[in-house]
C-alpha cells in the first residue's frame, strides 16, 4: 500500500513538471569577465548585478560567474565566447581584441567630453542605432567609459616632451596613437602584465583609470600621477541574444528590469567611488599628483586634432564608411 502511494505521488509530481515545466526548472547562465573576482567593478557591479536578476527572477535565473583565472576568464575571448554561445553573458573591454568594435571605439578619441555621466548616457544613446552593427548576434545590456590617466614611475611629467621616449602601456589603438602623436613608445600589453612590468623597468609608465591605481596595487610600483584625462577607456556588457530568446517571460523581464536605460545612471557613482579608492591608495604612498598647466593642456589638445582626424580617415578607409557619421552622432 505504501509504495502504490509513493508511486502515485511520484507520477503526480512528474505530470505536474509536464504541465508546468517552468515552475520545476531553474534557467542556469554563464557570466564571464576579465577581472580578478575581488576587483570593485567584479564585486559591485557584476556579481550585485547578477544576484539582483537572481532574486528579481523569484529563483527563476541562476548565473555562475567565471571571473578571471577561470576557464572563461581571458581578456582577449570574452567577446568571441558570448558571441559563439559558449558563455550566456560576458563583460569587456571594447579595446581588446583590438579593432573589434571599431565605432564604439571612437568614444576614446581624445577631448570627446571630460564629463564621465555625459560620456556614458551618450554613447548608450548612440549605441541604439549607430553601433548596432558591431553588436549582431548579441543583446547589448550597457556601454560604458572610465575616464584614464597617464602614470609614471620615476619621471615626474610636467609637459608634453617629458614623455618623449617613454615606454607607456596602451590600453587601445586610440590610446596607441594618442601616445604615439606625442613622441611616447606605445607598449600594448594586458593590464595583469603591468606590475611586474613596471617593477621590472621594462615600462616607465601606463595609461589606467584611477581604480587600477588601487585594485591591482599599482600605487606600489608608480610614483607620479597625470589628472589631465589622457581618453575614455570603455566597457561592453551583453548576452547570447540567441540565449536570450530562448529565456522564459520571467527571466527576460528579471534581466530586462536592471539592465540597459536602468543600468547606465548607475555607473557614474561607481565609477567615482573606485576611482577614489585608486587616488586614496597613490596619496597613502605619498605619490605626486599633478596637473598640466592650461598652456600645455591646449597644445596637447590642439595636437590631439590629427589624432582624431586620421583615425576617422583609417577607419572611412577600411570597412567602417560611417566612422565619421557615428562620431558626429556622439559629439551631439
């Protein structure tokens, strides 16, 4: 008698995850990012992000995050993973691999803005037409900048011909030709490599926003710090639209509710607070912090003018015809 009922609760319980398949099946994701999993932006944006669909979802959604380190953690792939479908969702640099996303690039061209939330709302605004082709095959979740600046070890900046000869890592090909167009030695390398390159001498300097300063100890190997804004440094952060597609109502909606135009405000506030943490640690080690005096300022923006003019001309000449068009879009 017992088991004719256990047999009879069994086959009801199964009827009802026919019925209902949706109520006895949980949907699991795969986010990947480039960051060490202690980094701020790995701790207050993606995980909050992702535990936030988790909890909007009702227990619905599940991500497992694979952060740098993991299978899936090498800056160079996250963009071909989320794209091939071997991970669900992926954050990156829009730098790496290099002339990748070519027009989303151009919100790196030197003196767009020096205001980080104008910067940001903008380039999402563009992103809905202008960008979209470097986005196929993925729903694009958010765009956004950090504002970089030019570090040293040893050598104190004080102008432009200070950087003569300098070997500076560049985070892009924009940062590449910027550096380039002032005499420096662009270095091109991932930001793990930094440390130790500095540490070594075989680098003098980096270009990095302020959070790195702190996030990969970089206060401990550099000894002057340039405040003018060298170019934006910036971010995508997308899903398999595939994948997304195939989503039940409920965990597009999870993922939807603090994702895109509810995602961008949010970044400007982060931002500041990492980018504090990065200027508390170079003070801590008595670093100099500096700035350029408004003369040489406006002749590093005035040289920055051909900069700008030949990668549009670069890009017109190759497969990106609108390069000029989508920049105008963002300067708008």
């Amino acid at each position: 008698m017992l088991r004719h009922r256990i047999r009879n609760f069994l086959a009801l319980c199964a009827a009802a995850a026919v019925i209902n398949p949706s109520a006895a099946q949980v949907v699991e994701l795969k986010l990947s990012h480039y960051l060490p999993s202690v980094n701020v932006i790995s701790v207050d944006f993606i995980a909050a992000w992702a535990s936030e669909v988790e909890k909007r979802s009702n227990g619905k959604v599940k991500i497992t995050i694979y952060p740098a380190g993991s299978a899936f953690g090498q800056i160079d792939r996250q963009l071909d993973q989320v794209k091939s479908g071997v991970v669900d969702i992926s954050f990156g640099l829009v730098g790496v691999p290099r002339d990748r996303l070519p027009r989303t690039e151009l919100v790196e061209l030197p003196f767009l803005s020096q205001d980080r939330n104008v910067v940001n709302r903008a380039l999402w605004e563009v992103s809905k037409k202008e960008l979209a082709p470097e986005y196929q095959g993925l729903k694009l979740l958010a765009l956004t900048v950090d504002m970089t600046h030019l570090h040293t070890k040893g050598k104190p900046i004080n102008s432009l011909n200070d950087l003569k000869g300098m070997r500076i890592r560049a985070p892009s090909v924009t940062v590449n030709k910027i550096l380039a167009n002032i005499g420096a030695v662009p270095v091109n390398m991932p930001p793990v490599q930094v440390y130790e390159s500095l540490e070594k001498g075989v680098i003098d300097g980096t270009v990095f926003a302020w959070d790195p300063i702190a996030s990969y100890r970089l206060s401990e190997v550099l000894d002057n710090h340039l405040e003018n804004t060298v170019s934006a440094v910036s971010f995508w952060f997308a899903m398999n639209d595939k994948k997304y597609a195939s989503l039940p109502a409920e965990a597009k909606a999870a993922i939807d509710a603090v994702s895109g135009d509810a995602l961008i405000p949010r970044f400007d506030a982060w931002f500041q607070k990492w980018s504090q943490a990065g200027i508390d640690a170079a003070k801590a080690r008595k670093s100099r912090i500096t700035k350029l005096s408004n003369t040489e300022g406006q002749a590093w923006a005035k040289s920055s003018e051909k900069v700008i003019e030949d990668r549009l001309v670069e890009l017109e000449g190759r497969d990106v015809k609108e390069a000029r068009v989508v920049y105008k879009a963002m300067q708008d």
